[in-house]
C-alpha cells in the first residue's frame, strides 16, 4: 500500500513504483513558466464570455426590475457584476480544482464542480433570457389579449343573432294568442259553446296576449340598448388594437393605455348582457308551460294548455341556441420570469445562444480538462490494472492517499494547455 503500481511503460510486467509519479511536470517549474507566460486561450474565452454574460445580466435586470431610475440602475449594475463575476469564479474553480480531482479519482469533486457551474449558469440562463425577452413577452400577452377580445365580440354577436331568433319565437307566440281570442270572441273557435261574445276563455287569454306584448316591447328596447353596445365594444376592441400596435414609446406605457380601453369594453360586454330580458322572458315561458284553466270547459282547457306548453317549447327551443357564453379573461399582469419562460418557443434560437454562454462552454471546457488530465496520468505512467491484481493496490483509497498535492490555480491551465501541446 506504500506505493502505487502501474505495469511499466515497456509492458514486460512486474510492478512500477510509485516514485515514477516523479516525471509528472514539476509545480516549482509550472509555476514560474506560468507567471512568464500569457493567460491561456480557454481562459481568456471564458473571461471574455463571463463578461458578455455579465453585460446581458445588466440589461435584463433593467427590465426584470420595475422602479425606474439611478438607483434601479445601480441595482441592475451591482447585480449583473455580481453574478458575472460568481459566474466566472465557479467555472474557473471547477475547471482547475474540480477537474484535476476528477481526474485523480475525487468523483465528488467532480460533480460537485459541474452542479455548480450548471447552477449557477442555469440561473443566469433564466434571469437573462427572461429579462432580455421580457418587453416582447408583454407585447405576446397583449396580443393574446386582443385575440381573446375578437372572440368574444364575435361571440356576442352571434348570441345577439340568437336572441333574435328568440324575439321571433315570442312574437309569434303573441301573435298566436291574440288571433285566438279574436276568434273566440267573435265565433267561439275555442270553446265551441256559443256564438262569440267575450266569455271565460277570451278573459283568460287577454291577460297572456298583453303579457307577451308587453316583453315584445321590452325586447326591442333591448335589442337596440344591444346593438349599439356592439357597436361600441368593437370600437373599443379597435381602439385597443391600435394601442397595442404603437411603435413609438414602450410596451409598459401603452400596456397603461390598453389597461383603461379594456376597462371600458368590459363594461360595454356587460351592457349587451344587460340588455336582453332574460328574466322576463323565462317567467313568460313558464307560464305557458304551465297552462291555462277555463272554468267548466275542460276540452278547451286541455287544447289551450297544449297549445301553450309547445309554444313555451318553441322558445326555450331558441333559447338553447344560445349556448354557454363566452367570457372576456382578466387583464394580463405584468409579466415575469414565470410568464417569460412559458414564450420560450417563440426565442428558441436566442434561449439556446445564452444557455450556450452560460452553461455549455464551462461544461465543455471542464470536461476537456479533466479528460486532457486523466490521458497526461495514463500516458505518462501507464494503463492502471484493473484492482484484483494488485490486492487493492489501485483502489480509489489508495489513489488518495498517494496522489500528488493538486496544482496551484493559475497552474493546472498551463498544465491543460501543454497537455494538448504535447
């Protein structure tokens, strides 16, 4: 266990000792080779990248923030240096601690490195792209708003359509019942007992006939209250359209305009709904439904009441037609990183540039090394045997205990770099 054994490098068997970690490259000479060289490439990608991403991070914190102002900028700025420069530190440290480790045998070291730059670059990926994405997101939801306010102007329209329909059911109902009592009353068609007059059928039927008359007006009172709110919430449903459509300004200060023209086409929706008599018209259906009672005359009661009751089908026929009615949603919130990642479809090019400045190169880079490391072990000292032949010999444990001391930080890149050199 006192040393670390790899077959020789000629491959004619036998044990190789341990000090043969000896022509690993010698850290004293690292170390001065690297304050006389320049910072490697990789680095300085990753530096330059670190600083693009921190520069991303400002500019998306301006709109992820909602005050206004120096001290919102001051914010932003402090925020997006912060996370730039946390951002480079872990990547660095996974890089030149994390992937030695790795290498070495310290598979904890390794993925605790890579869970933290995928953290750390996962939540820069977030905030960055919700941020840069954020204004047009509120455009989306306003247009979604809009959508969702044609189709229910349209649904209004086609339910004042039905109410037409029935209107037409009523009037005809009415128009029915007053012909019959003009009949009775002139030659009994309905109680088939006289010669006309006004008797207990026609004093029966009156009161139905005014009844109906009476919600006919009221319908065409309402029909026109009906119409012209129409009208008006497909000028509004225009007005905020063309709000949303601005070009000058920003989404925020027309999203303030749109707010105030929804406002207005709510209530516009609501006085359509409230110019209709629905109540009344149900009450005048149930009644027919219901029937009528002519004293003494209980053939005539039975023809009438049926003749009522499909009457009363006729309308609730038409008001069937109707369906469920289409309601206008909530005006959209402002939106946030939650609302700005559900768009993620609509700027997948973008979402995969900046996931590719956050995560991907720091991954790629650490793997790199890590790999470049593990090789530079095996070339230089030979293929490990497998354990069973050097009675734990090669065991992770006595990887560790006999493992060199790491690099310094500024030292393992140069080390990398003359790996891939070689």
């Amino acid at each position: 266990m006192n040393e670390l054994c790899f077959p020789p490098p000629d491959g004619r068997g036998g044990d190789f000792p341990y000090s043969q970690l000896n022509n690993l490259p010698k850290q004293p000479s690292e170390r001065r080779e690297d304050k006389a060289s320049s910072m490697p490439v990789f680095e300085k990608w990753l530096l330059a990248l670190c600083v693009v991403a921190c520069v991303m991070a400002i500019l998306a914190l301006q709109n992820l923030i909602t005050e206004t102002g120096p001290v919102a900028r001051l914010k932003a700025a402090l925020i997006g240096i912060g996370a730039g420069g946390v951002s480079f530190a872990v990547s660095m440290i996974g890089i030149r601690k994390g992937a030695y480790f790795a290498a070495i045998g310290y598979w904890s070291a390794g993925v605790a490195s890579v869970l933290s730059i995928l953290l750390v670059g996962g939540a820069l990926w977030a905030s960055t792209l919700s941020g840069l994405i954020l204004s047009d997101v509120g455009q989306l939801e306003l247009l979604s708003h809009a959508e969702m306010q044609s189709q229910v102007i349209a649904a209004r329209t086609e339910e004042l359509r039905t109410k037409e329909k029935q209107t037409a059911a009523v009037l005809f109902v009415v128009a029915d019942v007053r012909e019959r009592t003009r009949c009775e009353e002139e030659v009994s068609c309905i109680s088939l007992k006289a010669k006309g007059g006004r008797g207990e059928v026609t004093r029966q039927l009156e009161p139905v006939s005014k009844r109906g008359e009476a919600i006919l007006a009221v319908l065409a009172k309402g029909e026109e209250k009906g119409l012209a709110a129409l009208a008006a919430a497909n000028v509004s449903a225009k007005a905020f359209q063309d709000t949303i459509g601005k070009t000058d300004g920003d989404v925020w200060t027309r999203r303030g305009e749109a707010q105030l023209i929804d406002a207005r086409l709510r209530q516009q929706l609501n006085d359509i709904d409230d110019a209709y008599p629905e109540a009344a018209v149900a009450a005048f259906t149930s009644e027919l439904a219901q029937g009528i009672s002519f004293e003494g005359l209980p053939e005539a009661t039975a023809r009438m009441s049926t003749l009522l009751a499909g009457h009363s089908d006729r309308i609730r026929a038409a008001q069937s037609q109707m369906g469920v009615r289409a309601l206008l949603p909530s005006f959209p919130s402002r939106p946030g990183v939650t609302t700005a990642l559900r768009y993620i479809g609509h700027f997948l090019p973008l979402a995969a540039i900046i996931l590719a400045i956050e995560c991907v190169l720091p991954i790629l880079v650490w793997l790199c090394a890590c790999l470049a490391i593990h090789w530079d072990l095996e070339r230089k000292l030979g293929r490990r045997r497998p354990p069973n032949d050097l009675d734990g010999g090669d065991s992770p444990a006595a990887i560790r205990l006999h493992s060199t001391a790491p690099p310094e930080h500024r030292d393992l890149p140069l080390f990398v770099k003359r790996i891939g050199e070689q």
